[in-house]
C-alpha cells in the first residue's frame, strides 16, 4: 500500500489536505477503511493524521488559541478503479455501498446518487457522486487528476461558504441585539457602519471564492470534468446554499442602510435643531447689539441735534427712539410676512397633489388614460344606491346593452 500527503493554497487562502492511497481492496472491501478515512481516524509512526499534516505546513497546537485542532468538518472522498470489460463495471448495488460507505442493501427509488451523462457515456466508464463520496472508474489518468483537483476546489468553496455564513449570522445577532433608545448616534453609525463594512466583505469573498470556483469550464476545457464539478456542485448543494447566503447578506445590508438613513436623518433633526439654537442666540445678540449700537452711535456723534444738558431719556430724543421702534417693527413684519407665504405655499401644494393621484396621474400622463376624480362621484352619489334590474333578452334578437355610453 502507498500513501501521498497532498497539501493544496485555495484561491481564498485555505490550506486543504489530501491524502491518497493505493490499495490492492476490491470496493466493497475499502467500505471499513473509508469510513475510517472519513473521521481522520488514523495514524502514522503513532501521529494522528491531523497533526502530521499540520506539521507539515508549520501549524502547532499552541496556535489554536482555545480552538479544537483538527480538519474542517467539509471534506469529500474519491474512489478511483479500472475497468478492463464491461462486465467488470460495478453495479448499481456495488455503487450505493460505496457511495454510502455502508455495506448494506438499498432501495433505488430511495437513492440520491447522481450519474453525469459525460461520465457514464462508454459501458467502461462509470461516474458517481454523493455529498459525501465518489467514484470514478474507467477514465484516463488525466481524467482522474482533473477530477481530483475538482473536488479539492469544491471543498475549500464548501468550508469557506460556511464561514461567510457564521460571520453573517454573528452580524445579524449583533445588528438584532442593538439598543434602539441608544442616543449616542456616533457610536450607532460606527457599529452599522462596522458591520456594512464586513457585509461588503463577505460578498467578496462569496463571489471570488464559492461561486467563481463553481466554473471549472475556463480552466480545463474538458466536457468530463465539467460534468463532475457540475454535478457536485449541486451534489453538496453548494449552488443553493450559496444564493440563500447572497440573500440573506443582500437583506441585512439592506437592513443596515435603512437604519443608517434613520441614524443620519436623526443626526440631521439634531443638527438642525443646533442650527436653529445658534441662530436665534446670534439673532438676539445681534438685534440687541444693532439696536444699541443705532442708539449710542446717534448720542455719540459730535452735532448740535445731541445736546450734552439733556437727558438721553428726554422728550426731545423721541423721535429717534420712534424711528428705531420702526425699524424693529419693519423687521418682525417681514420675517412674519415670509413665514405666512411659507404656509401659504405648502398648503397650496397640499391641497394641489393628492394621494389618489400619484399612480393614475403618471398613467394618464404617460398613456392617455382617463381620470375620474372620487370626490366627485362620492359627492353626487345617492345615500340609498339600488342596483337596476336584468334585462329580459328579447327572443331572436341580438343581446341589448344594459346602458347607452355617453359621448
């Protein structure tokens, strides 16, 4: 028996493993030791298979920092043989024991081994596949290669696609567990703007490294193996479960805009309203400090109007006391004059655009279509409507409208 430990760089940067065997078993026989296979339970010169294969890429336990050491649970196993006849091809029973790594019998209405037409065209070649399992009998040594590298892409797709999905369940929690009476909107926008951020990434990743390496076609222009990376693709439900997690990323970031534009319309409700604080305190300053100025700079000019024996309370300075309260009332009748136009103008376009108007004005507009204005007929409608009686159709003749159209 022969053994080779393959070490395989994933495009997202995952380190896969691959461990192959020649072993003169027939393949019922190799049931046990797949299954053995399956659950990494084997050893070498007393190392577990686990740990040699992270030696040989420098990995320690010491750096698992509290995690469990050992394979990703997203692994896949091929059986390769050689058909000289076609009486030497397995059979179905032969197939579902191996794909099952179950030595016992079935029943093939109850199966959901799949058997790509490429690979099954010649009556020496065989080709089936399980979630789990493969085999491959008959085909070229290359064939073979090509469909081991095949379902080295399928599985690194298959790990990484369930890491995006916990990392966008683990934002979905953090986004559900949020303080919605939090007033603090810079640490609300921070979170959310966090978590949209690591939403763009996960749908990077998602198109780069799971539904990119469901095409196989660009890279080994063969119909064989593009039949097999097809069919376990859909094999490990790698498609679907990719388009569920698409979605489910698409929505919570859809979810994070929506309350980022409520984040920021509060933001703006709070600006406005410091705005509107600044304002009225640089106003009332202003007033009081023009108002002033308007009063001390008439006492301070040097002209015989200002007569430095008076009082600045004398009836003699009444007229530009009267001419200062006029300008202050100028100013409050103009601010109140624009704010009366305001309401005006937004009561005129109120009355002007109605609700029932929205989708029937765009149709008429646009088609032609004509308008009834429900107001109208609710207002000339009857309080007590009857509904008119059937006509009776007159015999042989031509059935009548019940109204005569208008023009």
């Amino acid at each position: 028996m022969a053994a080779t430990l393959w070490h395989f760089l994933h495009p997202s940067g995952q380190v896969l493993v691959a461990l192959t065997l020649d072993v003169p078993l027939s393949l019922v026989e190799s049931v046990p030791l797949m299954e053995d296979l399956y659950y990494a339970s084997i050893e070498y010169t007393g190392v577990p298979l686990e740990q040699l294969a992270g030696e040989r890429v420098g990995y320690r336990s010491e750096h698992a920092q509290g995690q469990a050491p050992g394979f990703l649970p997203e692994r896949h196993q091929l059986v390769f043989r050689s058909v000289s006849s076609p009486e030497d091809a397995p059979d179905d029973d032969t197939i579902q024991r191996v794909i099952y790594r179950s030595d016992l019998p079935y029943r093939p209405e109850h199966s959901s081994i799949i058997y790509p037409a490429e690979l099954n065209r010649r009556p020496t070649t065989v080709g089936a596949l399980g979630p789990y399992a493969s085999l491959i009998c008959g085909h070229q040594d290359y064939i073979e290669n090509c469909v081991f590298l095949s379902a080295v892409q399928t599985v690194g797709s298959a790990a990484r696609l369930r890491e995006i999905r916990e990392v966008a369940y683990a934002y979905g929690h953090r986004f559900r567990a949020r303080s919605d009476g939090e007033r603090d909107m810079h640490r609300r926008r921070t979170m959310l703007e966090s978590i949209s951020e690591g939403l763009s990434h996960l749908e990077l990743e998602l198109s780069y490294s799971v539904e990119a390496g469901g095409d196989i076609g660009t890279l080994v222009p063969a119909l064989r193996v593009e039949s097999f990376h097809n069919a376990l693709y859909s094999a490990m439900g790698l498609t679907e479960r990719s388009t569920t997690i698409g979605q489910m990323l698409s929505r919570l970031s859809n979810a994070i805009a929506a309350e980022l534009t409520s984040v920021q319309s509060a933001e703006q409700r709070a600006g406005d309203r410091r705005r509107i604080r600044t304002v009225v305190a640089v106003t009332f300053v202003t007033t009081i400090s023009g108002t002033l100025s308007l009063l001390f700079g008439f006492f301070g000019i040097n002209a015989r109007q200002v007569d430095q024996d008076r009082s600045m309370f004398d009836d003699r300075y009444t007229p530009i006391y009267a001419l200062i309260a006029l300008i202050l009332a100028c100013a409050l009748a103009i601010f109140g004059g624009m704010r009366l136009h305001e309401r005006w103008t937004e009561r005129r376009e109120r009355s002007r655009i109605r609700s029932w108007q929205t989708i029937h004005g765009l149709l008429a507009r646009e088609f032609g279509a004509v308008i009834l204005n429900p107001a109208r007929f609710a207002a000339t409608s009857s309080p007590s409507p009857t509904v008119p009686g059937t006509r009776t159709r007159p015999p042989d003749e031509e059935p009548q409208p019940s109204a005569t159209p208008t023009q």
